[in-house]
C-alpha cells in the first residue's frame, strides 16, 4: 500500500475549476476573446496562470507588461470568487477520507500549481489534514513537469515510488507518471492518456478505492 497520497486540490477536492473558468471567461470578455468551458477543461485544467494566459490570448499582440496585468486581473477575479467559498465545497465525504486515510498511518500532501492554494485550503478549513503542502510557489516547472510532486514527497519523507497522486488534469497525470508515482485520474477517461486508474468523482470515495490503485 501505499505510505503517501498526494492530492491535487482544484478540481480533485474541491470545484475551484469552475472559479477559475469563470474568472478567465471575465478576463476573456473584456479583451473580446472567445473562450468556452471546453477549451477550459482541455487546455486550461491544471496548467499555471502564465501558460493559461498564452494558451487564451494564442495569436495576439501583446507587451510583457500587459500580460502581468491581465495576469493579475484574472487572478482579482478568482480572489474575489474563492474569498466566499467555505468548508461545504470540499467534495462530499473529503474530510472523512482524509481521516481515514491519516488514521491507516498513511501520509497526505497536496501538490497544487496554484499560488491561491493556502487561502482555498484556509476557506474549506481542512489545512490541518494534510502534512505538507506544496502549492504554486514551490517549485518552477510547472506540470507535467515531475517536480512539484517530488517535491510533495519530499515534504513527507516518502520515496516518490510509494506514493500515490490523484489528479483530474490530464498534465497532472502526466506529472504523477513521470514522478514514478501510481496515478489515480478523476474525471471521464478520454481526459486522460496514461493514467493507472480512472473514477468519475472523489465524492464519497473511501480509502479501499485508493488502495485499489
Ligand atoms: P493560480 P491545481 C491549478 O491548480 C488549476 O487547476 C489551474 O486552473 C490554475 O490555472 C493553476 O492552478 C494556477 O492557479 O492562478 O491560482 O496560481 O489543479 O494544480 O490544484
Ligand atoms: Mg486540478
């Protein structure tokens, strides 16, 4: 079994994909791009501000010092929408899977690309079931770039090849597989290209599903 399962957070734990679609399409709006929520769930899902930024304005002329403020438009936008979020958006049966899964001696991490992970963590009040955090400032390379959840293993001690992530971004699956990890993918399967395990939801998922894996 195994001795870390390493969450990612939007999309997995929680719904803030939609927060985030929702602030991008504000962002789109304004500039007079199209954006629909199918480009969002095949281009944007998992993948950082600044890549999410180059993928909605693919094409277009614009400065440096324009793409820092639309990034940071986009991102006053998502605050605003996170800020009312409270502990009823984890998804249903997420605290009690986590408990048991501490209660098995199993360690938790989260590896989330976002920077606004410590406030969604705070909003939903379940900080204190994860024994390490690494979120948008930890490390460079973004997924499907191995990193971040080496570094998530790293924060729990555990080799990465007993680890286990979950992941509804097909980049994040990509990530946990080129980190050596076991990946459990949440989301439909034609999301995914190599995942070890697809569910449909985490909602009301108990430990035996992840042992499974
Ligand atoms: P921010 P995750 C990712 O979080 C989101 O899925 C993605 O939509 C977002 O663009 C990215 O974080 C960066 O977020 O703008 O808040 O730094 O799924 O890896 O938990
Ligand atoms: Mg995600």
């Amino acid at each position: 079994q195994p001795q870390a399962i390493i969450f990612d957070l939007d999309g997995v734990l929680t719904d803030t994909s939609e927060y985030h679609y929702q602030a991008w399409k504000h962002l789109a709006d304004d500039e007079g791009i199209p954006f629909t929520h199918e480009e969002n769930d095949a281009h944007l899902r998992g993948v950082g501000r600044r890549d999410s930024l180059m993928y909605l304005i693919r094409g277009r002329q614009y400065s440096e010092e324009q793409i820092q403020e639309m990034m940071n438009r986009k991102n006053q936008y998502y605050n605003e929408l996170i800020k009312k979020m409270s502990p009823g958006e984890v998804v249903p049966g997420g605290q009690a899977l986590l408990e048991e899964i501490r209660k098995a001696g199993i360690k938790t991490a989260i590896a989330s690309a976002s920077k606004n992970a410590d406030i969604v963590l705070d909003r939903l009040k379940i900080t204190s079931l994860f024994d390490g955090i690494a979120d948008g400032y930890s490390v460079v390379n973004g997924k499907p770039a191995a990193d971040i959840f080496v570094y998530a293993a790293g924060l729990v001690h555990v080799p990465t090849h007993n680890c286990l992530g979950v992941e509804d971004a097909d980049a994040g699956i990509e990530a946990i597989k080129n980190a050596g990890m076991r990946a459990l993918a949440i989301g439909p399967s034609e999301r995914f290209k190599r995942p070890d395990k697809v569910i449909p939801t985490l909602a009301n998922v108990r430990l035996q599903t992840l042992l499974e894996v």
